[in-house]
C-alpha cells in the first residue's frame, strides 16, 4: 500500500530537497489550510449551521455579502494574525489592509486572499472556494518599517505561494510555490489534506470554453471573433466542435481546466467601459494566472501576461484570459490584430 503523503510532509520536502519554501512560508501556508478546513465545515453545514443567506450588508466592491463571506473572512484573519508569520492581509471583502495587530509578532509577508469565491451559488450548493496568495513585504527601511498598503501592490510574478481551496463533493487545496501545481484532498477522519495528485499539467488544447455567454453583445469584437468560431464547430475555421462550460465559480471553472483543459474568459465589457474587467486582480486573476502558468498554461488580459501588470491599488480589476496555452494564445493575438 502506498504511504499517503500529508501536505505537511510535502512542504517539509519541498523545503528540504528544493530549498525553495523557508520555514515560515510553510507554517503560513499549513495556516491556511487549517482555516480551510474550519471554512469547509461550515460550507457543509450549510442550512444546519445557520450560515446560508444574506449577512445584510455589502463589501468595498458595493456587492452584498452572505453571511459565509462574512464567517470566511473572520475565520482566515483569525487564524492568521497571531502566528508570527504575517505583517499583514488584505482581503476582497475589506477596504483596506489588516496589519497584523502589535500584541502579536510580525512576520515578513503579506497574504491576500478572496474568503469565499462564487458566494452567490452558496445556496444552489455548487462548489465554491477560497484562493489566497503570498508576497514576500518589501524590505523599504527594515523589519520595523510599518507596513503600507502600497507594499503589496506588487505584480503577480513576485508571488512566492498562491493556490486555492474548493468546497464540492471532496475539500481540495491545489496549490504552487514556483516548482509546479500539487493537489490535496482533505481526508475528513484523519482531518489532514493528504496529496492526491503532483505536478498537475493542463493540455495545451482544448474543445471547452468557459464564459458567460448571456454577455455576448456586450463583448469586444475579439472575444466575439473566438467565441462565434467556437460554435460554428467543425463546419467553421475551427474544424472542430466545442463545448461550453460555465459554473459561474472562479474556483470551479478553474478547477475543470486544470484536471482536464480548457479555456476560462471573462472579459472587458460595455457595460462598464471605464473598468478594465470585473475579477479581482490581486485576490483572484494574479493566484490563479500563476498556477496555470506554473501547470503549462497561460493567463492574459487580452494583451499582456496577468503577471506582468503592475497593480495600481488593492481592489484593481482586470480582464481574464486563462487555461489551454494555445486557446489562450489564439485569443490574445485577436486582440492585437
């Protein structure tokens, strides 16, 4: 029989054999899963736990909060404050940043993270998910240096963890520290997340296509150009057919594409012309971007890498282009035609 291998021990390894994951890196790192978990019981619980429906208020964005947005949040800042490993978070559901409070140690990085990702399908029950991601505090002065909201306003490329956590039929956490994506599930009587699946690799093809298809005459005339040959199938320029998926969960979506391929859009639209897309950059686009890339995939904003802009405040929003590498790459170069 083979030895299952906790993530505890998977980190372990990885610091050991790589280098590439100091100590505290991976204490912070089995902190957020341990939040995850206490999250995944009360997504189970569901109407039991008396955590379904609106909380009646709403977040920066202007978007009403559910109650298990809300239970997230506290449960991830919670569990993150006092452990030394942090100097601060910022979160999708809070205006500004959260410094680590003065009664506990500060550490040297900053976790961001969007607490419950595709809220909206918490009543439905269709999988939903946390996805967090980690940047190193600039050093700007020293370790005493008070930290800023402008110290994580640092490009994707600079993360050094990022992954997520889905809530479905099993709890799985996929997550990348720059050497490839690793998959955990959490195994409910032993109560760790236990590696399932290594060095995850999405095809560089791919007959699905994932986008709000109810948008359509609002999109550019490039997403308009991939998706209308899309569906002409086998009988357009594509010579094949396509599916269409849509889960309307960041998480899910992403989920499907990195067990079995495919392209995930959402992108700029007339609705909204001044903004440049609807997902968050920093909680959601710059995570996500990086454990596609890191499983052979690609992730653009129509133009340019996800990872390569440079944010120009917390709650930045961006368009996103993600999944096959080559549909991706066959989307972008519309763009810039």
């Amino acid at each position: 029989m083979t030895q299952s291998i906790s993530l505890t021990r998977y980190l372990v390894e990885q610091q050991r054999v790589h280098g590439r994951i100091p100590p505290e890196l991976r204490l912070l790192i089995e902190v957020v899963a341990r939040a995850c978990k206490r999250i995944s019981i009360s997504v189970n619980q569901g109407a039991l736990g008396d955590v379904l429906g609106a909380a009646g208020t709403d977040n920066v964005q202007g978007e009403a909060q559910k109650k298990l947005d809300v239970i997230a949040n506290e449960v991830l800042i919670e569990a993150n404050e006092w452990g030394g490993h942090l100097a601060a978070m910022a979160s999708e559901e809070m205006e500004g940043i959260y410094v680590v409070p003065n009664r506990y140690p500060q550490g040297e990085y900053l976790l961001l993270f969007d607490p419950l990702d595709g809220s909206s399908n918490i009543e439905v029950n269709v999988s939903i998910g946390t996805i967090f991601s980690v940047l190193r505090k600039p050093e700007n002065g020293g370790a005493e240096t008070a930290v800023e909201e402008q110290d994580f306003l640092q490009c994707g490329s600079r993360q050094v963890a990022a992954g997520y956590c889905i809530y479905g039929p099993q709890t799985t956490m996929v997550l990348t520290v720059g050497d490839g994506v690793a998959m955990f599930t959490l195994d409910r009587e032993q109560g760790s997340f236990v590696l399932t699946q290594e060095n995850i690799r999405i095809p560089a093809d791919t007959k699905e296509f994932a986008i709000n298809m109810s948008n359509l005459r609002h999109w550019d005339a490039p997403v308009r150009r991939y998706i209308d040959e899309c569906l002409a199938g086998r009988d357009g320029p594509r010579g094949k057919d396509f599916n269409m998926r849509w889960v309307a969960s960041m998480v899910a979506d992403v989920h499907r594409i990195l067990m079995r391929g495919g392209i995930f859009m959402y992108p700029w639209d007339k609705r909204e012309p001044e903004k440049p897309g609807k997902l968050r950059l920093m909680y959601e686009a710059n995570p996500m971007g990086w454990l596609v890339e890191q499983a052979g995939g690609a992730a653009t904003d129509g133009r340019r890498r996800i990872l390569d802009i440079q944010p120009g405040k917390l709650h930045e929003r961006v368009s996103v282009i993600l999944g096959s590498r080559n549909e991706v790459d066959r989307v972008t170069s519309y763009h810039t035609k």
